[in-house]
C-alpha cells in the first residue's frame, strides 16, 4: 500500500469519525423555536402558596411585621429577573415589585 493511499485512508477515517460525533450534536441543537420560550403566567394571588405566603404583587402595600422597608421580589433570593420566575412558586411569574413573607435578600449585584 502507497503512502497516498494510506493518506487518504486515515482523512476519511478521521472525517467519518467527525462526522459520526457531529451529527447528533446537530440534530440536538436548539432552534429558534426552541430557545424562545413560552412567558410564564402571572401567579394568581389566590393561589394557595401565595395566600400561605401571603404574597402581593405590591410590596408597597404590605402591613406585615416581618416586611422590611425596600423588600421586594426583584431583590429576592428566589426571584430570577430574566424570566420573573420564582422558585417558591414553580411554572408561574411573579411581580418584581411584589412580595411575599419568604422574602430573603439577593446576592446578586444590583
């Protein structure tokens, strides 16, 4: 076997093999469709974890002795600004100028 020969042996050897890992990666790539996920609804205050919790969706207005002057849902732990998600309330949006008893500071930079 010639050197050529064995050349052009290993280049499709080593193409087949590239090919064989790209190709599910592709298939799994996110389209755009995929990426644009639906908005989540916003949490019903009648919800029975937001009444337990006693959310608002304006901290404002809030009369609770353990609410701290400032506090809000945009400045929580819980709270994920991109979507307006909060972990306590799985599947729903909350106000970020809302409120709820387990309120919890942020450590996100501001």
């Amino acid at each position: 076997m010639d050197t050529n020969e064995t050349m052009q042996r290993r280049r499709f050897l080593v193409l087949a093999g590239l090919s064989a890992i790209a190709i599910p990666v592709v298939l799994r790539w996110p389209t755009e469709a995929h990426a644009k996920a639906k908005p989540l609804p916003p949490l019903p205050v009648t919800n029975a974890q937001a009444h337990a919790l006693n959310y608002t969706e304006d901290a404002s207005l809030v009369k609770a002795a353990n609410h701290k002057p400032g506090s809000n849902c945009a400045n929580c732990q819980f709270f994920t600004p991109s979507t307006g998600a909060c972990s306590l309330f799985a599947g729903y949006s909350v106000a970020p100028k809302g409120w709820c008893s387990a309120w919890s500071k942020s450590n996100r930079p501001s």
